[in-house]
C-alpha cells in the first residue's frame, strides 16, 4: 500500500475517497496509521466510505459476548484498537462528490442500498436500475467486488477502481483510479514476495488465503462470474 500512497500524493489530487474494508488484511493497525500519514501528506479532504468490514467489526464489537464471532473475526477485533474502530463507526455509507469533468458522482462499497452486493461489468440492467433507484448522480463508484474496470450502462458510469491490497485480476499489482477531467485506471507495481512476508509474519487465520491469492488471484472471469452468482448477497 505505502507505493500506492507515494503514488496517489504525487497525482496531487483534489480529494481521496477510501472505498472501505480499509483494513480487512493481516497488518490492520500498519493499515491504518499509513493511512493517516497519507491523509497529512495529500493536504485535501479524505473521505471514508464504510465497508462490509468496518461495519462488522463495529457491530460485532457492540455485541460482547453475544455473538460468537469466526476466528477470524475475533483475530481482527483483537488486533485492531479500540480508537480505530471508532473511527470507522464516523465512515459513511455512501459519499456523493461533483467532480470536474466527470459531474456528481456516487461512491459505495458494495452498492448505494447494501454494503455487501457485488457490482461487476456484467451486472444486468435489471439490477442496475434497482440499485440506483435512489440515487440521482450518473456516475457510481464501487468497490467490494476487488476488479477494476469503467462501464456505461442504462445511461450512467459504472466504475471499480480495483483493490489495492488484494486485486482479483492479476499478481503484481494494486489497482485504484483517479477521476477528473475523466476517468483514468491506474495501476501500481509493488513487491509481492514481500508482501508475502509480512503476512506470512502474522499469525493471522487467512494468511494461507491471502497468500494465495496474492501469488494466483482469480481471473477476472472468474472473479465476475462468482460475483454475479452471488449478486446482492454479496
């Protein structure tokens, strides 16, 4: 992620928006204080769309013991700290920007009515229309699904800027966007093996996973057929 930073601060942006599930990987405390020097090195507002992730942590920390979390959910509660988790509880649902160029735009993690439903460039028309029901910007921008790409569908922009810690589409990479005048994909190289490393330092219960998809991520196909055979169940 700290290549993705420097590259996002030497793009000079107006603004940054994290998408959620900011810090869902096996460094989450490392995650977030980046984040922060990042959000001190842009010197622009920086906003916080809330993930799946960060709304889980938060209602299963409300919860005590009355929910009985899977060892990866009580892995990631013990090693996040409390303040952090109170700031993800400021995250936002959905964030609305006008941006030059591109014109209001709507970010979301999932989708603008659930933070779990998967949004891919194979989404029906049917459901595209269900989901924007509610909003009046022409341009969504989503996360959750981890693959990039930029669409145009029943007269909006559909767009993924990608995952950064954990792309569905290709070993070597992280995968943002940066919007206005247009739309630019971009992607960052970095050093997977020592991404590697730092999760295979950990002893966090997905670090076998994580690994694994950091070295053979699925294939974009792949990725978005699993994505549309869950759809809004996400």
């Amino acid at each position: 992620m700290s290549a993705v930073a420097r590259a996002v601060v030497d793009s000079e942006p107006g603004a940054v928006v994290f998408c959620g599930d900011l810090t869902w990987g096996p460094s989450p405390e490392e995650t977030w204080r980046l984040v922060s020097l990042l959000r001190a090195a842009v010197g622009v507002p920086v906003f916080f769309v809330r993930g799946n992730r960060e709304r889980s942590l938060a209602e299963l920390r409300a919860a005590g013991g009355k929910r009985r979390p899977t060892p990866r959910d009580r892995w990631m509660l013990d090693h996040h700290a409390e303040a952090t988790i109170d700031a993800f509880e400021s995250f936002s649902p959905t964030i609305a920007l006008d941006i030059e160029g591109v014109g209001p735009t709507r970010f979301c993690h999932g989708s603008p009515r659930s933070d779990e439903e998967l949004v891919t460039p194979n989404t029906s028309d049917e459901r595209m229309r269900a989901l924007l029901e509610k909003v009046d910007e022409r341009v969504l921008v989503s996360a959750h699904a981890h693959l990039q790409f930029d669409r145009r569908v029943i007269g909006i922009r559909s767009i993924n800027p990608g995952s950064v810690g954990m792309p569905y589409q290709g070993a070597g990479g992280a995968y943002w966007a940066l919007l206005g005048p247009d739309v630019e994909l971009r992607r960052t190289t970095y050093d997977i093996e020592s991404a590697v490393a730092v999760c295979r330092a950990t002893d966090d219960p997905m670090a076998d996973a994580i690994v694994q998809t950091l070295r053979a991520p699925p294939t974009p196909t792949e990725t978005i057929a699993a994505a549309e055979a869950l759809g809004c169940s996400g």
